[in-house]
C-alpha cells in the first residue's frame, strides 16, 4: 500500500449486503458519518433498495446499487453451494467493474457476508477493511473456516468486542494481527432520560431485537408467564420484526402469546425507531439474546436509564457487569430471567442504582464521539494519510 499523494482526494467505497437495517447498518450509519466528518467522499454499494438508502443520504454518503451475493446460512448444502458458486463468479465481475471505475481510495466492507468485495479489492490493489459485526463461537469449526478464512484477504479488521475478537483469532489465528478491537457507538435519548417509576397498573418490561430463535425472545415471554402464574401483574412489550425467512417464529410467539397464561400480557409492536419511547415506558429491559456478537439493545436501555436482565452471553458480557450496570442470568434460563426481574421489580433502590451506574458507564465507554474518532484513525492510518487523517475532497 502507498500514501495518498497530497492534494488528491480520498474516496471510502464502503460495501454493505443490503439495504435493511440491522444493528451492524445502524452502525455504519455511524462510520460513514466519521468518514464524511474528515472530509471523505463516501459511496456505499449496496444490492437493493430498501428504507436504509435514505438514511444513507442524509448522512451525506451517496449510494450505488450492484448486484452482489451474499453468504447466507441457507447456502449450507450442495445445491446452496452450488448456487452460491454461480452467483459470486457474477458478483466478482460486477465489483470490479465498479472498483475499476471508482478507483476508491479505501473500501470499507460492512460485515463478513460479502467475501468477494476483499478479492476485487486486492485484484486492484486497493486496501480493503472489514468491520466484523458477527462472530459465534457455537458454529461447527468448518462453517467457521468459511466465514472467517476470506479476513485473511483484508488488511485490518474492525471487531466489535472481545468475545468476537476472541472467536475470530480461535478459528484463523493469523488474524490477530491485523484485528483491533472498536466497540460499538450507541446514539443517547434526545432528551435526558428519566429514572423509571412504577405507577398504578402493571409493571411493564420491553424486549428490544429483531424475532428470531437467536434473539431468546421466547425466553423472556416464558419469563413473563412464570411471573405472572405466581401472582405478579406484569406485561411485556416486544420491539422488533422478524428476520426474513423467520415470520415462522413470530408466529410461534404470537401463539404462545394468546395462552391463557399470557393473554392480554404481550404486546408485538413491530420495529420501531426512535426506539426511545419505547424504553421509557418500561420499569426493565430484558435482553434475553443467546448469541449476541454485542447488543446494541443493552446499551440503548442502559442510556435510558432502565435496569437490563441480560443473558450472560458473548457482548453481554462485555456491556453488563453484573450487579453494577445489570443483572446477568443463564441464557436460555426462563426461571432465572423471571427471577431476575421480579428482583429488580421489587427493590427499588437496587433498580435505580444500577440503571445510574450504567448509564453513566454506557455514556464513557459507547459514545458515538469515540466510535467515530476511533474508525477514522483506523482508516486513515490504513490510508496511510497524514497525521489528523484530513485529507479532504479536492481534487
């Protein structure tokens, strides 16, 4: 790799595998505006057009719209490998095409999904960073190798916490070295939050995440029942969609949600942004999530000043430190979820402290101001531009 040379202007292609928004979009959304804030052109290759394109926009980055494959879980046999052979010979010819006429300074790939962006740049000697949103140890190694081997292609990865890094460097040691370690930047409440008081009527909790096995959300429904078969007045209030391919799983919940045990208790409001509202309604926020790479949802409440139940799993352990900023519980435990809940619910000062301490720790350690300097120093430094990172967009 060589420096930009003084005067030319630096242009991020960042590649993202669509244009749904999930929490890893949500955060590039924070990248490109670091990007845009040191004077870079940006443009984000995307394949479709959904409702994150304008989002895009406003953060000043333009988009272009490329075919390109992306991996996915039901590509895992012969006629999915198959097709996904065919279809990344394509997306391979569409990507250097597009890279050969950019001629992009940078690319910024967002996720491991879409492996090919790492071949087309290297083909065009052009220095290539992947953000890793997703890593999980539980995948059987093969599927691992398959996922992680491709970094090999990029020179820096982006890894959103420590169990991920750990996960990564496990599976395809030689990554170490070109990994570092930036933890998510998670937007505050536009208005201060205020502490959660409990009022006449039920005592309500909010789950936040998408719908999917993953996510633990049947847990915290169980949760909900077994709290209130022994007495306690409780609703629950999901906030999320489904994953495509999922609608299967939001309807098993909308089943066990019209039980008798639970009738009337959940409510299914869909995605919602801004999810504050949301929050604020609630006494305490339950991230049931088995595999959560980091979880986003926990520091969200945490900024809203709301106790967080939280399964002790992966990124939950490094945003909850249990005791002092939540409560951490066996993941997949319903029993102990409830338990956790109903002491949350019934000692108030424990509540209100912990929700303090971590906000307060939410606010130091997941600031959208250290996200965006620290991506930007990275890519600067990969850029090998002077020192600040500045160059701008004159030609």
């Amino acid at each position: 790799m060589t420096a930009v040379r003084p005067g030319r202007s630096v242009t991020v292609l960042v590649a993202n595998p669509s244009s749904d928004i999930y929490g890893s979009d949500l955060q590039m959304l924070e990248s490109i505006t670091a990007m845009v804030e040191r004077g870079w052109k940006v443009v984000v290759v995307t394949p479709d057009d959904g409702p994150l394109v304008a989002l895009i926009e406003e953060r000043g980055a333009e988009v272009l719209r490329v075919d390109c494959a992306v991996v996915r879980r039901e590509y895992a046999s012969p006629s999915g490998l198959w097709r996904l052979v065919r279809e990344s010979f394509s997306s391979l010819r569409n990507l250097l095409r597009v890279l050969r006429t950019l001629r992009p300074t940078l690319v910024y790939t967002n996720t491991i999904t879409i492996p090919w962006w790492f071949v087309a740049a290297r083909l065009c000697r052009i220095p290539v960073v992947c953000h890793v949103h997703e890593a999980e140890a539980e995948d059987p190694l093969p599927v691992r190798l398959v996922l992680y081997g491709p970094l090999l292609l990029a020179h820096r990865l982006i890894v959103i916490s420590r169990p991920s890094m750990e996960t990564v460097c496990a599976t395809v040691p030689r990554l170490r070295r070109r990994a570092t370690m930036i933890f998510n930047g998670v937007r505050e409440p536009t208005e201060p939050p205020r502490p959660a008081v409990a009022g006449p009527g039920p005592r309500r909790l909010v789950v936040l995440g998408r719908l999917s096995p993953r996510k633990g959300t049947d847990v915290a429904l169980e949760a909900v029942a077994l709290l209130r078969r022994s007495g306690r007045d409780v609703t629950l209030d999901v906030c999320g969609s489904t994953f495509p391919g999922y609608e299967w799983f939001e309807e098993q919940l909308r089943r066990r949600a019209a039980e008798s045990d639970l009738d009337g208790a959940v409510d299914f409001s869909g995605y919602i942004s801004p999810i504050w509202p949301a929050i604020e309604r609630a006494e305490v926020s339950v991230a049931p999530s088995l595999r959560e790479p980091f979880g986003n949802a926990v520091v969200e409440a945490q900024l809203a000043q709301r106790p967080v139940v939280a399964a002790a799993a992966m990124g939950h352990l490094e945003t909850v430190i249990d005791g002092e900023t939540g409560l951490l519980v066996t993941p997949g435990d319903a029993q102990a979820t409830a338990d956790a809940i109903a002491r949350l619910l019934d000692d108030g000062d424990l509540a209100a402290r912990i929700a303090e301490t971590a906000r307060r720790t939410a606010e130091e350690r997941f600031s959208l101001t250290r996200y965006r300097r620290e991506v930007a120093d990275l890519l600067a430094a990969v850029m090998k531009l002077p020192a600040g990172g500045s160059e701008g967009r004159s030609a």
